[in-house]
C-alpha cells in the first residue's frame, strides 16, 4: 500500500479554531506526523499526517469537525540539493500534476520526506519508483 | 418659488378629503368587482358587495391584498385594464419568476408625473430647476418616477441613471443641476467623489436633492445636506402602489406628506389586521383609488410606521407618515435592492440540494450597503484544496447574484458555528445605524 490517508480539515481563519483540533486529537492520544495549513482570508485547510488516521477521522467527526481523508503520497529524497527536483522531474516527465507538497524531516539523518497530492497518484507512484525515487509505504509513514 | 404643486390637492379640508376619497372609492371598487376576477372572489369569500362601500369609512370591510396575492395573479391577474391600454410595465426586484410586476396606463403615468410633480415642488423645484435623475432607468421605478416628475413640472430632465459617477458629477456641473434624486446611499457617494475629485461643492448650482427607495437615517440626512450643502426630500413609495411619490416630506422634518387624494393610508396591526389609530405604530397599508393598470386594495407594504391626519405647518392637509421603522417581515432593502432570505436560501439549495445553515450580516463600509452570507461548510462539499473552496464561493456568489442582483461576499464557516435558536431561525444581522 503506497497511497497514504491525509485528514484534512475545515478551519475557520480565528483566533483559536486551530487549537480546537488539535486540543481533540491530543486528548485522544494521536500524534501529528506532519502538518501543512493553506490558508485564505477567511478560512484555511489543516492537512496532516498521523499515526492513526481512521481514530483521528472518527474522533474529529465526532466532535462536529468538518473534515475529510484524501489520498496522497510520501516520498524519500536525500536531504541535499537536487534531491526534490530530481523527483519532481520524473513526475513532470510522466504528465503528472502536483496539486500541492509539503515537507518534513525525518529522525533518521540525510533523509527528508515530501508529501504530494497529485491529481494522479496511482501513475505517480509508478513513474517515481520506475525512476529510482523511493516512495514509502503508508504502513512505514504512520510508525515514522 | 411655488411652494406647492397642486394646491387644491394638497391643502384641501379634511371634510373635503373625506368626500373625494369616499367618491373616488366607491367607483373603484365597483371598476375592480367587475374588472378584476381576483378581486371578485376576494370579495365574494369575505362576504362584500361593491355596495356595501359607501365611503372611506367602510374600507376596512375590504379583504387585504399581499406580495403573495401579486404572485398568484403573476403575470397580469390584478391588472383592472386590457392589454391595450397599459401603456408601461416596472417590475421589483426579486427572484426570477418571483418578481412583482406592475402595468401603467397612460393616466397612470400621469398620476405618477403629478405626484412627482408635486414631490419636486416640495423640493424647491419649478421650471427653471435642472432634475438629474441618478436612479437606476429601466423596470426599476426610481429612473423613470423622477424623470416623468420633472417633465410635468416642466424642469429640465437629465437622465443620468445610476453609476459612471464622475461623469455624472461633470454634468451636473457643467448642465447646471439643482435638484439631484437618487438613493440616499447613492448621493452620499457623489458627495465623497466630489471632494476626492477635488472640486468644489459651491462650484454647483444643487440647491436639492430628493431622496428615497432605501431606508436612511436622520443623521445621514444631515450628512448628505452637509456634504452637499443642499436640503432634503424624503420620498417614499413602492412599485405595486405607483413607484416613488406615494408620499414626500416638506421643509417640516415632521413627517412625510402622502397623496392620498390618489393612495388611501390606513395602518393596522399586522398579527389581527385591525385598524389602528392615528398615531400608533403598525402596517401601513395602501387602496389606490385612482390608478387604473394596477389599483391595489388595501395592500399591506409591510412597511411598520404611524400617521398622522393633523394639518402640517407648511400648509399642507395631507396625512403624514413617519419614516419607516422597520418591517412586519424580513425583507431587507440593501443599496435599493429588495432581498429576502429566502431568496438566499432557494439560491442555496439550487447549489447544495440540502438546505444549508447560513446568516446574513448587513452592514455598511463608509456609504455602501454591504452584504455579507456566511455559509456552514458540509462534509459534502469539503475539499483539500483550496481551488475547490474557491471554486464553491464562486459558485455561491455567481447564484446569488443572479437571484439578487446584488453582490454579495461569501464567507465559509464551520459547521454549528451558525447559532441554533428554538424558534424562527434568526437569519440576518443588521449592522447598520437605524
């Protein structure tokens, strides 16, 4: 299984609505992996990454969060320069859009992970792997 | 200066009044039953006979008639005229297929020239005066109203309708306008654009402006005097009774004059339909005894004020209104526009298929009505990029829009954040100064 659930959340762009999240998801015990916000003027979307995807879904519902799973994928790229674009390259050679990527570094040293949503994940974790770039598996990414 | 248009209309007796409206009355009611089928099975439900009218005294016998009453007989159901005779057609803003349109003859379009006419007059206005009219031109009554008012006055129209704003500044400059009719709003705005135009209001020849078809407050009557260094008319009226002119304000600031030689008044009270008396606040309702495409019966505008038959200091018997307080339902009149929320609401479930929570905030940045919709986001509509959430907003704005036409600004909120009440949802915030 390559493709990873990303939850994805609704918030409003005020004081405190952040914290509502992640308030509940720390009373349940799940831990962030990693995070990105887009935001606008009135309002932003929370994407993270965590341990247990389908407790943090069921918990957030629970309290009334608007909130979604999306699938992306996560990428290990050597953490010096050219290492995302290498990545990047294959894809943009196999006709595959980003959508959006966000970034985090891993405990391990030299190693970085990019989180990408494309608008085909199925062909862009074909044309990575056939390149050489490694794409983790979602089991590995939740116990990271 | 001729301080009034129609002397003999405007300064009769009340015993005088009493009998022309009484008159006047009878024979409409007996047009309308034969005329009008609508009105014949109104009548005959409530159990009355034209005969049964003898004078304005027995008017509250007759059934009321409502906006929905208007939409039932949409298109052409309370037209008391053949096709022939109508002459012109204004219709009020609203939803498509929703609106209420309305047919002048030619004597209608006289009517409302006279009662523009005399409007004007109270404005300062006679032949020499230049009327630019800077209300919308088209099947909103406000171009046109003022426009027929100075041409029977026998003044010079100008028909700039509304926006260009300095070009319209420029000719009123240039052509020499003394008497500037448009929304209240709107003349705040052509004052403020004046000074960052960096001219000079005493550079005019505007002597006054006649202003009306929004709600506006004393204060902002004193601002646009100010601004503008001119006096003020507030005129009043709807597209069902004739448009504006239904009634004017003198140079009393005491109430607002209704010609009601041609628009009986009556207020009731809006929960029993009982007829209040003078002096106290309720619905005023409107029986026009001498239009003929459209005479409404004792139509209830929704329009919460008081009257008063006391004769005025500036000589005038005509009934006065206060200003309006406000409405018996919940429509909102946002830079002229008529809205309801539910207009909102069927524009949203166009969208949506469920109705979603929403919240109206009306408010005002400087001089401009502004319309704000807060809409709950649902899973359902929920996406991870923000291109879609964009894309929805757009989607929202171009609906309402087109229901409105009005811009409004779309705001996604969290679910529940919207407050729940137990009884009739509260929909609207009205931010703006009463």
């Amino acid at each position: 299984m390559m493709l990873v659930k990303q939850i994805s959340v609704f918030v409003e762009n005020a004081r405190g609505k952040l914290s509502k999240v992640t308030e509940i998801l720390a009373k349940n015990g799940i831990n962030i992996r990693a995070l990105s916000i887009a935001d606008t003027t009135d309002f932003g979307i929370l994407r993270l990454i965590v341990q247990d995807p389908d407790k943090a879904l069921a918990v957030l519902k629970e309290n009334e969060i608007t909130v979604k799973s999306t699938d992306v994928i996560v990428v290990e790229i050597d953490d010096k320069p050219s290492g995302l674009n290498s990545a990047l390259v294959l894809l943009r050679d196999a006709g595959v859009a980003v959508e959006y990527m966000y970034a985090f570094v891993s405990k391990r040293e030299n190693e970085a992970y990019v989180i990408l949503k494309s608008d085909n994940a199925e062909q862009a974790v074909k044309a990575l792997t056939e390149g050489g770039v490694r794409v983790v598996p979602s089991k590995e990414v939740y116990e990271l | 200066m001729a301080k009034y248009w129609n002397p003999e209309a405007e300064c009769m007796s009340r015993e005088q009044m009493h009998s022309l409206q009484s008159e006047r009355l009878c024979s409409k009611i007996k047009e309308v039953y034969d005329s009008v089928p609508y009105y014949r099975e109104k009548m005959d439900q409530a159990g009355v006979k034209p005969e049964d009218i003898r004078s304005v005294d027995d008017l509250h016998l007759l059934p009321f008639t409502s906006k929905q009453d208007l939409r039932e007989a949409y298109p052409y159901g309370l037209f008391a005229r053949p096709n022939k005779d109508i002459v012109e057609i204004h219709a009020t803003s609203g939803t498509t297929g929703k609106q209420i349109v309305a047919g002048y003859t030619k004597n209608d379009l006289a009517i409302w020239g006279e009662v523009m006419a005399r409007t004007l007059t109270a404005a300062g206005g006679d032949e020499n005066s230049v009327v630019q009219s800077s209300y919308g031109y088209g099947l909103f009554t406000g171009g046109l109203g003022a426009h027929y008012g100075a041409q029977t006055m026998g003044a010079m129209a100008l028909p700039t309708s509304s926006g260009n704003t300095e070009r319209q500044i420029r000719l009123m400059h240039d052509m020499g306008t003394t008497i500037l009719c448009c929304t209240p709003s709107y003349a705040l705005y052509i004052g403020e654009t004046i000074r960052d135009m960096g001219l000079d209001i005493n550079e005019f020849q505007l002597e006054a402006g006649v202003f009306g078809a929004e709600p506006w407050t004393v204060e902002m009557q004193h601002e646009i005097e100010r601004l503008l260094n001119i006096r003020t008319v507030d005129v009043y009226g709807l597209t069902e009774i004739i448009g504006p002119g239904v009634a004017f304000s003198c140079d009393q600031e005491c109430g607002i004059h209704i010609n009601e030689d041609h628009f009986i008044p009556e207020i009731i009270d809006p929960e029993t339909g009982e007829v209040l008396p003078d002096g106290t606040l309720g619905e005023l309702v409107f029986t026009c005894v001498t239009k003929e495409g459209m005479p409404m019966m004792r139509y209830r505008t929704r329009d919460i004020t008081s009257i008063t038959h006391e004769a005025c200091a500036c000589g005038r018997t005509l009934a006065r209104m206060k200003k309006i307080q406000g409405r018996s339902d919940d429509m909102m009149i946002i830079r002229g526009v008529n809205v309801f929320p539910s207009q909102v609401e069927s524009a949203l479930l166009d969208i949506t298929d469920v109705a979603p929570h929403y919240m109206l905030i009306v408010d005002r940045e400087g001089t401009r009505d502004t319309l704000e919709v807060q809409v709950e986001m649902t899973e359902q509509f929920f996406s991870d990029e923000v291109k879609q959430l964009e894309k929805l907003e757009k989607e929202i704005f171009e609906k309402l829009k087109s229901a409105l036409g009005l811009a409004t600004k779309i705001k996604l909120v969290e679910p529940k954040s919207i407050s729940r009440s137990e009884g009739k949802a509260v929909r609207v915030i009205d931010k703006r100064k009463k």
